[in-house]
C-alpha cells in the first residue's frame, strides 16, 4: 500500500474520515509500525523522525512561548494481525510554551502486536503541555501495550496525561509513568480502562513532589469483567513546602475478575498534604437499582455504570 492508502485506513480504524481527516492548520503526524507515512508541521512545532527497523526514534519540541492552537494528532498503528512497534520518543515543551497532543494508538486486528514506548518528556518553567492517549484495539486483545516515561515538570509548569482504552479489548497494558515536580507545578494523571476475558492491566504512576506549592493527583478508573486482573500502583511523595496531593484509585470488579490497588503515600514535609482514596467492589447496589427501576436490565445497567466511571472527570481537594 503506499502511504497514503496506509494513512487512510489508520484514520478509518479509529473512526475518522480518511477524506476530510484535518485542516490545513492541524498538525499531524501518523506512524504504522517502522515508518513514519505522515506528517504535518504548524509554526513552534518541530519533529526529527529516524525509522529504525523495529519503529521511531523521534525528538519533539516546542519553541519557546509557541502557543499551538489547536491539538497535535498523532496516530501510532500495527494493522496487521502480528508486530512490533517500538516508539522512543524525547518531548521538549519549551518555556511558557502551550501544546496539546491527541494521540491515538490503533491496532485493530490485533492477534500478537507488541507496542512499546520509552519517552523522555521536559516541560519548562511555565510551559503546559497536555497529552491524551485513546487507544483502539482488536477483539481479541492480543495486543502487548508496554508505555515507560520519566517526566521533569519544571517550576510555574502543568502537564496532564490521559490513557484510555476506547475500543476492544485490553490485551496485555503494563505502563509506568514516574514524574517530578517543581515548584508552583501542577501535574495530573489518568487511565480509563475496561478490562474483560483473561485481560490483563498494571499500572504503575509515581510523582514526586520536589517544589514549594507543587501539586499532584493520580487517578485510575478501572472496570473488570470476566478472569480480567488489574494492579494499580500509585506512588505519591511529598518534600517540598506546601506539596498537595491526592490518590484516586476506583475499580469495579464483575465475575472472576481480582483487582489489587497500592496506593503509598510519603510525606518528608510538615507543610505538605497528600490524601488518597481507593475504592474496589462490584457497581453500587443504589444506582444498579434506581436504574433498574428504569426499566433497564441489569447487564444494561451496569453497562452505564461502568461508563460513568470510565467517563467521569475526577475532582481532587487541591483544585
């Protein structure tokens, strides 16, 4: 296929329309497997793309108070049915710049694709850097999805990541984000995922809240169906004067599914504040029954439920 046609059905796997997919003031940059098949550049933003022969080497930046108005799209896909794809990327936000990235990882017909990701990501003082993570996989869910990033936010700096699994099933997702934060830096990270048959889900976030006034929330949503199992480790520490904090972790276990959640928290800091909540058990008996009450089944409404949870923008004490 040439690259066009490849990009074409990328966009079509994630449910966009491969003939009006952007305008010309988007950037976009679409990845299948080793190549690079597309890519479009706006004004602050800058891409070095090297092909090795498992996947991308890449550096990405932002210039210095480059304010890129709408989302960076970027597709990562295997749409064969075996792969491997591995991505190493170094993310740049430069000082007060401002970026979102809205990234799609696709792998529709997954039997064995195995997707990797080391990522080396600096946002400079004042900077906001935003990347959000919506996944589409086969319904099989043999798919082995093996994301590893350290992030430096640096003083006055954001940056909020959100993973979510929007279609098919999980597969194998085992991914480890570890952050420090500087002073005044506000950094907040999330995963949605729907776990079902023999899926398999681990998520590892740590942050480290070095700065005065740095603020933190972890937040992982999961649902479990079927012999699906989830481990959540969040990992908050607080040593800087004022830290804030919070641990969010809710998972809704249905059938033979096991959930295990860790949150740890660690003060070093009398001024510092951290708080945590987990919560794991079956969909809650009041809203099964209102909704039942509705009229609804109860696979039906415990579909809803699930997507309440998997949709819910959490709130923490520190906002």
């Amino acid at each position: 296929m040439t690259k066009k046609d490849v990009v074409a059905e990328l966009l079509q796997s994630i449910g966009m329309d491969p003939a009006h997919p952007f305008g010309d003031d988007v950037a976009r940059i679409e990845i299948h497997e080793n190549r690079v098949v597309g890519l479009k550049l706006v004004k602050g933003l800058h891409v070095d793309a090297d092909e090795t022969d498992t996947g991308i080497n890449a550096v990405i930046s932002v210039d210095d108070g480059a304010h890129l108005e709408k989302p960076v799209h970027i597709c990562f896909g295997v749409l064969p049915e075996n792969g491997l794809q591995h991505i190493a990327l170094d993310i740049r936000v430069k000082q007060d710049a401002r970026a979102s990235f809205l990234a799609h990882c696709t792998f529709p017909n997954a039997i064995n694709v195995q997707h990797t990701m080391d990522a080396v990501i600096a946002v400079e003082p004042g900077a906001r850097y935003a990347y959000f993570e919506r996944h589409v996989h086969g319904p099989g869910g043999g798919v082995n999805v093996v994301p590893r990033a350290k992030v430096i936010v640096h003083e006055g700096a954001e940056f909020t990541t959100e993973f979510e699994l929007i279609k098919g099933r999980a597969g194998r997702i085992d991914f480890e984000y570890d952050t420090v934060c500087h002073a005044r830096s506000v950094v907040e990270m999330t995963a949605r995922i729907n776990g079902r048959g023999d899926d398999t889900i681990v998520i590892h976030e740590k942050a480290l809240l070095s700065g005065e006034d740095a603020r933190a929330a972890l937040i992982s949503h999961i649902a479990l169906r079927d012999d699906a199992s989830a481990e959540i480790y969040n990992d908050l520490v607080a040593t800087g004067d004022r830290a804030r904090g919070h641990v969010d972790c809710k998972e809704i276990v249905l059938g033979r599914a096991v959930a295990r959640a860790v949150p740890t928290v660690e003060v070093r800091n009398p001024s510092a504040h951290i708080t945590h909540e987990a919560a794991i058990g079956s969909v809650d008996s009041r809203q099964l029954q209102t909704l039942l009450s509705r009229g609804l089944t109860e696979d039906e409404a415990t579909d809803l439920i699930i997507e309440g949870l998997l949709s819910k923008k959490a709130r923490w004490a520190g906002d």
